[in-house]
C-alpha cells in the first residue's frame, strides 16, 4: 500500500513497514493546542457534550510553557482518508475555541 507523500502519509508507510496492521482499529489520538487553559476546558465541554464517541484529556503541555492540550481519542482503523478527515474536524471544532490541531498519533 503506498501514502500520499505528506506529514500524515509518511507516518503510515513508517508504520506499514515497522509491521504495523494498519487495518486494525486502533486508539488514535489527535492534539489540539490552546494557549489558556479555558479554551481548551471549552473545548473538552464541547467534545462531552456533542461527540460521546471521542474520549479527551486535558493537560498542560509537557513541552511548552503556558500551552494547553486536548488530546482526543477515537478507536478507528487508520486510514489515509480517516485520518485526514478526523484531523479536519476536530481542528475545525478546536478553532471554535482559538485552538489548533497539533498532528495525531496512536496509542501503544
């Protein structure tokens, strides 16, 4: 299986050849990033209330000062298409919200 040769697509393929069954359906977890920690409690107020299928943490960012983060988890199979189509929501809810989507990963 070859991946457009972008951020997301060079992920998969280092996936596909580490051995990963990339048609399993995983925990995928995608990063939204706030500068206050309101905005992200708004968005994690947002996520409980209208996406019961997403599961969300909030936390600090370990990396960078006064940085929030939201990470959503969906179990999905990974997919191209999915990936980039669940990457576009949730940066069009974290906008809402004056976030921003910080790439995905998936969870060992």
């Amino acid at each position: 299986m070859t991946f457009p040769n972008d951020d997301t697509g060079n992920v998969l393929a280092e996936m596909q050849a580490a051995g990963v069954d990339l048609s399993k359906e995983y925990s995928i977890v995608f990063f939204q990033l706030f500068e206050q920690e309101q905005q992200a409690k708004a968005m994690a107020e947002h996520l409980a209330e209208h996406f019961p299928e997403v599961s969300f943490s909030v936390h600090a960012d370990q990396e960078t000062a006064n940085i929030w983060d939201v990470d959503c988890t969906i179990n999905m199979v990974p997919s191209y298409e999915a990936i980039v189509a669940k990457e576009a929501e949730f940066e069009k809810i974290a906008a809402k919200f004056e976030g921003y989507n910080d790439g995905w990963g998936i969870e060992a």
